[in-house]
C-alpha cells in the first residue's frame, strides 16, 4: 500500500512538472522583444567618378570614341563639331565657358583631340598649344569646364661658336644651332648688322642659349642669353639679355655698356634678300630709258616675300601709283618717313592704322614702273630723303636704372663665358 502511494505521488510530480516546462515555453514565445528590426526599402546605391575603381574609370573612357581634326584655313571649333554631327548648342555652351578662347581663337594646323560617348554626347576635348601646354575641356554634369595644364619645362644652357664660311645661316646650322635661334640671333642684331652686306667669311661668331627639356626629352630652344659676333677686323658687336627680377618676362637685349640694341627702326624691311639697286644721285632708269635720282634702296626678291615696317608709325598713304604701284608711306616720331613701293599686295592695315615696328604691310611684287619683283624702300628725314643704308638710327632707351647693376653682374658672367668659347672649337655645352 506504500509502494502504491508511492509511485502516484511520483506521477503526480511528474505531471506537474511537464505543465510547468510547457508553460514556460508559451509565455517565451509570446514575450515582444526588446529590439525592433524594420525591412524598409534602401536607396540604389550611388557611383560617384571619385568612387571608381581605376578600372571602372578606364572602361568607361574606353567607350569613347576618340577623333582627330586639323584646322583648315579659316576654319573654327564649330566646324569641327559640326563634322562629327554636334549641334550648334554645344558650340554655344563652349562659347559660354570661362577661358573659351583657348579653344575658340584657332589657327590654320592647330590640331584637336575630341572624344564622344556612345550616344554621340561629347565629353572631352584637348589642344596641345605646345608640348609644355595643353587645354583641356571636360564635361562636368550638364556643364563644361576649361582647364590649363602646364608640364614642367627643364632650361639647359648651351653654347656653340664658329667662323663664317659662305653664309651666315649654313654656318651657324653647321655649329649644331637650329633653325629658330640662327632666325632669333639675326633678330637680336638686327639693328646692329646688315646680315646682307656686313659679314664676311671668317667673321667669327659665339652664342649662349637655351635648351629646353621635358622628361629629359629635348622640345625646342628657348632664348638667347648672350652672343658675340665680329665683323670686319675690329668691329665687336655683342648682346646679353635682361629678365626682370622674377626671371619670366625678357625686357630686352643690351650692349655691353647697356645700351639698347632695338633702335628706333630695323635697317631693313626685308630678310635675306639681295639688294639689287642703292640709293644714288643719278641712275638709268630701266623702264623709263633716261637718267634720273633713285632715292632709295631696292630689294630684290621672290614675289611675296613679306615686307615689314620698320619702325612704329601710321600709316598715312596706302594707295596706288602709276610709278611706285601699290605703295604706302609711314609716318615716324622725330619727323621720320619711310615708303615701301612695288608691291604685290596690300597686308591688313589699312590707311589710318598705327603699325608695330615688324610688323607685315605687304609683299614683295612688281606693280608700278618695275622690270622685275622688288622692294623700293625710302627713308626720309623733314622730308628730305637719305639713304637708308648710311643713316645714323635713333637709339632706344638704355637698361633701366633700377636693374642696372643687376645687369652688369650677369652681363661680366655671360661676357666671361663668351670669351672661353673658341670660334674654332666649341669648348662649352652646358652652363648650370
């Protein structure tokens, strides 16, 4: 009867343990938990350009289509859009962005790099205005934008020194100068010597100038720094160039002393052409079979061959003449004229412009009483004509005071240099 009592006790407990366990699993499963999780719908992600990888950005450049186009005469940035199929809007929308004229002012040659996308939209255009300039415009969301990138440029000194042999120029060429600084040479003594009639073989001549660099990779000639050129036994004529205190901007080329080499007017109109008939009292004239005064100096030469004014002036006659053909005559400071005569053509000032000292007012022609393609040039004096070739020019002003002393201290360093160079042997090629 125990044993009984015992084993329904037992069962009893075990039941009640059984209802406690399940109780406890239903009151788990209806208690709210203490952290709420919402499913809300989440934004598409968004790719910015600066969040691509490398490659992402590679690939989709790479789904531009890249064209070429070279500038014809008179040709313009909307034509070349217009030749891939742009509109003329997005012609406007260039016009309208900041610095547009690094892409708008083009000139016959100049090359454009223009990338469009696959719906023809553009994206990108480039102008390589020099291996150290390039402009760039970009597409930036619905607009566009212009930018200037400038590649560091390496400046070398170098030096070369020769004798003249037949020419100036195949002279110089042999001597390792290149054809921009024998053309910025003649430049820089211009006003110092006739090219034409002054140098004689064995005249020696001596040069410092610049190399330029990118990369180590050799793009062109800078300036001239300084050169020494002899003519005849004694005369030594030399130049140094002056910067200003920044180091960028040429202020001119000076003697020795620090008198200016630019005068008031070039001694020629003219380059490197033959002087076929000089100013004298009386001479035979070829057309008009009689003798008469030529008061000027002809330039033989090919037919276009540009002609320069050779001083600042306006020019107050542009016209046609029975004798001179198509003329003009230009009114100096210091009650000084000059006439260009014979030409075949007119530049693009007219009568009534002021004019540059070199710049182009016409071409070399035959017009007029002329037996051949020629330049007559007059230079007169309180109207009074004189020879050109004997004038004595008015200088220029001399180095200015304040960079005076800095100009005696490069001018001494470069005139040391220039002594060491032997017209024989070139003894120097570079000068840090």
């Amino acid at each position: 009867m125990t044993a009984t009592r015992v084993l329904q006790f037992a069962l009893l407990l075990t039941l009640i343990f059984l209802f406690l366990v399940q109780l406890a699993s239903a009151s788990a499963t209806d208690q709210p938990s203490s952290r709420t999780v919402s499913n809300l719908p989440l934004p598409p992600p968004s790719i910015t350009q600066d969040a691509r990888t490398p490659n992402d950005a590679s690939a989709t450049d790479q789904t531009w289509t890249h064209h070429t186009y070279t500038v014809p005469a008179n040709g313009s940035l909307s034509e070349a859009l217009d030749s891939l199929g742009l509109s003329a809007q997005v012609s406007w929308e260039i016009g309208q962005t900041e610095n547009s004229q690094w892409l708008t002012r083009l000139r016959q040659g100049d090359t454009l790099h223009i990338w469009l996308d696959e719906a023809n939209r553009l994206q990108k255009i480039e102008r390589h205005a020099s291996k150290a300039l390039t402009y760039r415009l970009t597409r930036a969301n619905q607009a566009f934008m212009l930018a200037k990138i400038e590649r560091p440029v390496e400046v070398r000194l170098a030096s070369a020194s020769g004798v003249i042999q037949d020419s100036f120029y195949l002279s110089a060429q042999a001597e390792g100068l290149s054809p921009k600084t024998i053309m910025n040479l003649a430049d820089v003594f211009a006003w110092e010597i006739d090219f034409i009639r002054q140098l004689r073989t064995g005249d020696p001549f001596r040069v410092i100038y610049e190399k330029r660099y990118i990369d180590g990779e050799y793009i062109g000639d800078g300036d001239i720094i300084a050169a020494q050129i002899n003519t005849g036994s004694n005369d030594v004529h030399t130049a140094f160039l002056l910067r200003d205190e920044s180091g960028k901007e040429n202020i001119g080329y000076y003697d020795r002393e620090g008198a200016n080499l630019r005068k008031a007017f070039l001694r020629n109109p003219v380059d490197y052409v033959r002087i076929t008939s000089r100013y004298k009292p009386k001479r035979y004239h070829p057309v008009l079979k009689k003798w008469r005064a030529h008061r000027g100096v002809d330039y033989g030469g090919p037919i276009g061959t540009p002609i320069r004014a050779t001083g600042d002036g306006q020019i107050v006659k542009r016209k046609w003449s029975r004798s001179y053909g198509r003329v003009i005559y230009i009114k100096h400071a210091n009650r000084f004229t000059t006439v260009y005569a014979h030409m075949s053509r007119f530049g693009k000032y007219k009568q009534g412009s002021w004019v540059k000292q070199g710049d182009v007012i016409g071409y070399i022609g035959q017009s007029g009483l002329a037996t051949g393609p020629h330049l007559h040039y007059e230079f007169r004096k309180n109207g009074r004509h004189v020879d050109p070739l004997r004038v004595k020019l008015p200088d220029a002003n001399p180095v200015p005071e304040q960079h005076r002393r800095r100009f005696e201290q490069k001018a001494g360093l470069m005139m040391a240099q220039l002594e060491r160079l032997s017209p024989h042997t070139q003894l120097a090629q570079r000068f840090d």
